[in-house]
DNA sequence: ATGATACTCGAACGCCTGTTCTGTGTCAAG
DNA sequence: CTTGACACAGAACAGGCGTTCGAGTATCAT
C-alpha cells in the first residue's frame, strides 16, 4: 500500500485539492457540487470520507456549511463569487520611493490587505489575477489626476505601448510618477494626465524603469465624514 | 372565490413576491430556497405552481435555473449577491450643463446602463440605495482632479457639511462644477481638490444649488487600448 | 505487542426536493 | 354555451443528497 502523507496541521493536499474543486465548480456552475461530486472528481470513492474532510475544513474555519442543506456550502474569508476580483494592497506609492511590487509568493488564503472591484468595473481584459493596488501617499501626483490617498490599480509590467498610463521609475530623478507613455525618436515623452500641464521630455541615454501598467484610479471620497 | 388580479404582461404581485423572496432568503442563508419554502413564505400551497411561476420568470429572465439541481435558482441580471452595490449611470456630467438627477420611479429590473461596486468599496454609511453615478464629459472638472471620462458616484442631497465635496449647479455662472464646499461667514467658498488650485469665493447672495454629494470617483485607464 | 490516532471504504437509511399528472375554478373569445 | 388558455391545488413518484454506522488499514508513541 502506498504511503500517506500526514499533516496534523494545516492543510493536506485533500484538503487543499476540495477547496480548489468547490471553487472551481462554483465559479462553473454558478452553485456549490455536491458531496458526491467533490467525491468523484477528488478521488474520494466514499461520500463519508468527503464529509469527513469536509468538517475539518469548516472547523478550521476554511468554508461554512449548512447541514442538511443540499450543496450547502462556501468558501469563507474570499467571497470568490464569481464577478468579483480581489486585488492586494501592496502598499504605497509616492514620488521620492520605488514602488512596491508585490511578491509573487502565492499565498492563497492571506487575504489581509486587500480591495474588491466587480468584474464589470474592469477594463478588456486585465481581469488577470496578477493586479496590485497602491494607495498613493501625498500630492505628487497631482499632474496625473491623482490625489493624495487615492487608490491605483496596475498590472505589473515592463514594457508600454504608447499612450499607456505607466508607473515608472525614473533613476535619474529619483522619481515614481505616473504618466501616459510614448516612445519617440528622440527618446521618451510622459504625457500628465492633466492637459494644462507639460510633459517630461527624456533622452534614450537617461533611464526609465516601467514597473505597471495603470488600470483604474479608484477615489473614495470620505474624508471629513 | 376571490378574484384573481390578470396581467398577462409583465410581472404579477406573486411573480414580485417570490423574486423579493429569493432575494432575501438568499441574503438571509447565503443560499436560495427550495420550491417548497418559496411556496410557504408566498402563500402557495402547491409545489407544482411555485414550479409554474418560476418556469415564467425563467423565460422572462429574472432567474436562471439549474433543473434537477436542488434549489438551482438564481436571480439574474442584478447579481444580488449581498456584497456588491449596483448603481444606476443616469447620464453625463459637464461644466455647462445641470446635473440629471435620476428620476425617482422605482423600476426594479431596469438595469441597463448600471455600474457594479463592492460594498467593500464604499465610505463608511453611503451603502444607501439611491446612489447615481455620471461620467464625467469633458475637461472641465480637472481643478476637482477628476478627468474626462471618469465615473463619479453621487449621494443626492440639497445641503452638506464643511469639507464635504459637492456637486453644484451655480446658475448665476450657469455652471456646474464639483468642489469641497465650505459655508463661511461671508458667503461660500469653494475649494478644489487641486490644491495648487485657488478656490470660488461665493457672496451669500449669489444662487448656489447643492445636487449632491460626491461619494467615490471611479477611473478606468482603458484608452488606447 | 498494544493501543491510540488518523484515514478510508462501502452500504444502508431516510429526508429533501424537483417533477409530473390529474382535477378544478375563472374568464374572455367565438 | 362551448372552448381553451390561465391560474391553482394536491398527491404521488423517483432520484439526489447528507448522515450514520460498522469495519478495515496505516503510522506512531508507549
């Protein structure tokens, strides 16, 4: 017989395999399986042995069940519901220090610091899952329409096509900014948001570190409230 | 025999009930009812009709329905799915023109021209309901630091507090501009969000119509995509 | 060895639930 | 009046589903 991994804590790959699956299945047919589904579809051939696992994985708090209920389940903690995208606060941009890239550890259920945006509010078709969000600290970025507080949406990148809004790192200046990019002949143009202002003008020789694209600019207006 | 109320256009008071029914008990237990208890709680003694009204608010498309499946309902269009805000776009906000208040008739399902936000998302208490949002024409809210293009999310009001941002008509100017509204003891000032912007002084005699409130500003950075 | 613990299986029980069929009363059109 | 669509009730059927129970098998500390 084959040996069996034992893991007293945390999760098992049972464990985790169930999680995958009701998330699966739900985002699939708009509703939890049922415990003979999970059964089938994780190699499980007893249906006590799925609502075995299944109580470990509510008493750990991972997923809440309604006994009796058929299909009387759901994930806990993410909402996963389908349309809607959670994206990681990763921290702060402002415009004297680099930007805060996200780790690309794949922690699944560390959902602290974090915002939802509805799927419909997302542009095309950036509803990838390697979004981050920044909170913008201080009035730096005012030429580009953006408050101090405000949140930025991006999707981590290195290149641009031209007329993107990117956040660059300009070594040079020692700089973040946020600016609508074009390459040109000479060298690079940043665009401000805002019309009334004038762009940044760089030579091909100084350096300019695109971090992210910006997908959306989210201002939530509740101060002195 | 009581008379029966015929309406063999639209939505009947049993086809309202159940879906306010759905709705609720889908709030209530995270997950919808079975013909049996929608027929309970709207007072229909048979399982077959319950099934007769849900066949017609399937074809009408109010709900989907997974056949077979138990308590495979599901509202659709709306998305209820008690951590998600639907707000209404009732139109366009610009310097030169008022600001079209939504018209306050009550129509559940007309959700055409919406937008989905995450409760989440939303300061503190303006998890209300009568919500509205415009998109933004024009450069002309660019001292609110708010771009053409952008979708702002208002609370209707006629008065507001200090520091507040406002949505108002100045029909001496016949403008409409949005601003942090100060009541001072000579008028009124408006600041704007830019703060490299100088504000509008108001005389208390000059006419000043507060619309609303603005809650949340919303920028997609999808162009030239 | 021995018992405790963790894990797995298979089958049976019984409620819950969607489906279907028969029948009844209402109302408008022919 | 007849007819037929419509709205509704009630009962019975069959399958889905969670639950429970008895039993078996590793792994490990004692």
């Amino acid at each position: 017989m084959m040996m069996m991994v034992r893991k007293s804590k945390g999760l098992g790959e049972r464990h985790q395999r169930i999680l995958d699956f009701i998330e699966s299945y739900q985002r699939e047919h708009k509703h939890p399986p049922s415990i003979r589904e999970i059964g089938e579809h994780c190699d499980i051939s007893s249906t006590s042995v799925v609502n075995y696992y299944l109580d470990q994985l509510e008493k750990s708090g991972h997923i809440e069940r309604d006994r009796k209920i058929s299909r009387g389940m759901r994930l806990t903690g993410n909402t996963p519901l389908g349309d809607m995208l959670r994206i990681p606060m990763s921290g702060v941009i402002q415009a004297g220090e680099p930007i805060p890239i996200p780790s690309s550890d794949f922690n699944t259920f560390s959902a602290e610091d974090s915002i939802e945006v509805a799927m419909s509010l997302m542009p095309a078709k950036e509803k990838g899952k390697d979004l981050f969000a920044l909170k913008v600290q201080g009035d730096s970025m005012i030429d580009a329409m953006i408050n101090d507080g405000d949140i930025v949406i991006l999707k981590p990148a290195q290149e641009a096509r031209n007329g993107e809004m990117v956040a660059v790192w300009l070594s040079d200046r020692n700089e973040t900014t946020l600016k609508y990019y074009y390459k040109e002949k000479e060298g690079y143009r940043l665009q401000p948001a805002n019309p009334t202002m004038k762009p940044i003008m760089l030579k091909k020789t100084e350096a300019l570190e695109i971090k992210g694209k910006v997908v959306m600019v989210i201002r939530k207006v509740d101060r002195y409230n």
